[in-house]
C-alpha cells in the first residue's frame, strides 16, 4: 500500500463561487448560509483534458455550511473569532441542524465562530440519492463520480472553503467519521490547521477493511452480551421476534419486507452510552394482538423503519467500505468477514444484534438502494483507491491534536485507535470507558472542553 502517493491539496487556488444567503438570530445564537462552488475533480493530473470516462473534468459542485456564532459576542466581536470546522460522522452524513447552542457547541461557541459543513453528496451540498445519481448516466459513470466523495475530496473542499473565509489556519473537530477525514486532513493540507480535536474516530491508517470488521464483530458480540445482562426479558424478545418472521411474513411501512436480518440492524442502539437503553423502549412496543393473532406491532414497525432504511442518507451504505479502501478493493469485506462469526448470521439461535457493517443484500431489500444496487457492487470490486493518508508525514505532524478514545467503542475499534494514535506525533489520547461511539451526545460541554484543554497545553 502506497504511503505518500496522495496528492497535496494544494494544486488549484480557490475558485469563485462563495454566496452567504439568510442570516438569522435566534435562541441565543446567530447563524448564516454559506455556498461555496469547488472543483468536483480536485485531484486532475491534466487539467486541460476534458475527455475522462465520466466527462467530469472541469466540473464544479455546491458544498453547504452554515455558520453558528454566540450572540454574546457582538457582530464585530464575532469577526474577530478563530473558525472551528466541524467535520460530522458518516459517511453520508450532513451538518447538524442545531436549534440552539448546547453541549459541545455551547463550549465552543465561548470562543469560535463554528462553521458546520454539509460533506459534499450530504444535504444541501450537491446530494446524492437514488434520485440525483441516475442524471450521472450508466452505473460505471455513477461510480466513477462516486469516486469523488471521500475524506481526500472533503479535506480539499475545506481548504478551499477556509481560503474563501478568509481564514489563516483554523481548527477542526472531527466526530467519528469526522475524524478520519481530519486524519485525512493533517496528511494533506496540515497548513491549514491550528489545531484538531478528534472524538470517536481515529481510523485505521493502514489496516485492511478485514481487521476492522473481525475487531467490530467481537466488540458488538460483547455489547450484546452486557446489554442482556441488563435486560434479560429483552433476550426472549429478541428470540420470539426472529421466530415470528421467520414464519410470518412481516411489512414495513414504506412496504418492504422486514427480514431477520433487517431487524437484526437494530444493534445500532448498541453503540450509544445513555442510547443504547431505547433499544428496550423499541423492543416492549414489538407485539400486539389482532384478528389474525400475535403480529408485529405499526409502532414497533414504523420505528424499525427509521433504523434500518438508508433513504435519508444513501451514500453511508454506498461509501462506508469505501472509508477503508487503499490500494485495493474492499470486496464487501465485512460480508465475508461475517462468515467466521457465525452466530451474527440470521439464522443463529440465540440471534445477536449487528453493528454498522454493510451487507450487499442491503441494497436488494431496501427499496431506496435498490436502484443503486449495481454502482455498489462496482465501488466495491473498485481496486485502486487512492490511499487517504500520509503514514510519512502524520510521523512528522506538528499540529497539535488531541482525541477522545472510548475504550468499549463498536464502531471504532480501541485497539486499532490506540494503534494510529502512536503513529501520528505528538497526539495526545483521552482514553475513557465513561462513553461510547456518541460521548458527545451525552456530555459533548466536558469532552470538548477537556480536548481543547490538551492542545492548548500542547501549544504552550
């Protein structure tokens, strides 16, 4: 695998195209809507040549943020603030809409000017669903343009955004799969930095995606563990519901079939600190009674939906093995690594519950990935992935950068996170089993305002 092939971000001043549209004041806070235009190619060896397979060179795409200052400061006040990017997880994720400051952006609404960032494919930034993507022509060309949606293209965008700011080098805070692309981002462009702070998200720099999903499946097999130690009526539950479909044809509301292992996707409860206790709430409202006897209830069914359909955020089940792909195809890894765990498989008794991991047949029973079925299948056997960062210089870093490492994380897994972090100088870990994959969620005030704490020690 290729350490330092990856090309600077560098390469092509900020093109034209930054619109600031309604500014609004509200709950404590104020807020505007940035637009910016950017090459979706910002990688072109050949600029001049506009004959590539998919017809993109030179093409430009939408990127979406929205800025969130304290109205304690005053407008001028506010000018003078530093920026924070927040790079949220994913992928496939847009910005968070906040109705108010609280939390992590409480914190650091005390002294930036947060700048948070629809990633390109997400929100208002050009998005890509099963509606948007047929206009790129056959499935070849839709990968190819996929091709240009990961954290090398996201950190691109943001330095060209942090250019048309205005901005020297600002922070960023990176959540999850955030903070793979702020990896991604000391790799390629660390001038534009002053600092990176990292929750739940230090990536695997050169890790097969095989190693990720063998160290995920134990941890989700130990999470299930400790959840029906809890909830051990919850157990039966989960038995009777898997019996029940098995036998009893089951529909979701947008008219789906729900599989076993559909339902089995509900484990996504499990990577949450103070979360993971609604995966109860879900699993008391499954049956009722009807003419017909015992079925799945329309509230159990309608909360189900919202887990396990991909419709509002397509690109994570189309780029998530993406993530871990460099220099070679991912191949549906997590799939043939769920051979060797066979008690995840649908028709294991007892039935345990699943993490974040994609399958193939995703796009075969969820009717909004239907129509991408073959793009995916062609990401996946794709055998070149550029590599997303820089082993050489992350060695040789000189930003300082603090992260959040949760020592019983499903999605992130401890070990391999331990692993980067002695790779890259000078970071600084907060290990802590107090939180899961969502810390931020449950006490984001303390997590951030402790990270910040270390670079700025770091700093001097």
């Amino acid at each position: 695998m290729a350490e330092s092939a990856a090309p600077t971000t560098a390469a092509r001043p900020a093109p034209p195209g930054h619109t600031v549209n309604a500014r609004h004041e509200f709950r404590g806070m104020r807020t505007a809507e940035h637009y910016f235009t950017v090459p979706l190619d910002h990688f072109s060896q050949d600029e001049a040549c506009s004959n590539d397979a998919a017809g993109q060179d030179g093409e430009t795409i939408t990127v979406f943020a929205r800025e969130y200052v304290s109205a304690s400061h005053t407008p001028e006040e506010a000018e003078d603030l530093p920026w924070l990017l927040f790079l949220q997880g994913g992928p496939g994720g847009r910005g968070n809409r906040l109705a108010s400051l609280g939390g992590w952006s409480k914190a650091a609404a005390k002294d930036f000017r947060i700048l948070m960032l629809d990633q390109r494919g997400t929100g208002l930034s050009s998005p890509i669903d099963r509606n948007t993507l047929p206009l790129r022509g056959t499935p070849e060309e839709q990968a190819a343009y996929l091709e240009h949606f990961r954290a090398d293209s996201i950190v691109a965008d943001a330095e060209l955004i942090r250019q048309a700011l205005g901005s020297g080098p600002w922070s960023i805070y990176g959540q999850s799969y955030g903070g793979f692309c702020a990896l991604s981002y000391l790799s390629f462009a660390p001038q534009g930095l002053r600092e990176a702070l990292i929750t739940g998200g230090l990536a695997p720099l050169s890790r097969p995606p095989e190693d990720v999903y063998r160290a995920t499946f134990r941890r989700v097999a130990a999470r299930n563990a400790e959840y029906f130690s809890w909830y051990p009526e919850d157990r039966l539950t989960v038995e009777r519901i898997a019996s029940h479909l098995r036998c009893t044809p089951e529909f979701l509301p947008d008219g789906a079939q729900l599989t076993v292992e559909r339902f089995q996707m509900v484990g996504a409860f499990l990577g949450g600190n103070t979360r993971v206790d609604g995966l109860h709430y879900l699993l008391e409202d499954a049956f009722t009674r009807t003419p017909q006897g015992c079925r799945l209830s329309d509230a159990f069914l309608e909360q189900v939906q919202g887990i396990v359909s991909r419709q509002a955020n397509p690109l994570y089940a189309l780029l998530h093995e993406s993530i871990y792909g460099q220099g070679e195809a991912t191949d549906w890894a997590a799939w043939r690594v769920l051979r060797e765990y066979p008690e995840f498989r649908p028709e294991a008794e007892p039935l345990l519950l699943t993490g974040e991991m994609v399958y193939p047949w995703y796009f075969q029973q969820d009717p909004a990935l239907r129509p991408l079925r073959e793009v995916a299948s062609l990401l996946a056997a794709k055998p070149d992935w550029k590599p997303l960062y820089d082993s050489l210089r992350l060695a040789a870093n000189s930003v300082p950068v603090a992260a959040a490492v949760y020592s019983d994380d499903i999605y992130v897994d401890r070990s391999l996170s331990l692993e980067t972090a002695a790779a890259v100088r000078g970071l600084q870990v907060w290990e802590t089993g107090d939180f899961h994959h969502d810390g931020i969620a449950d006490d984001g005030e303390a997590i951030f305002g402790r990270l910040l704490g270390m670079v700025r020690s770091a700093r001097g």
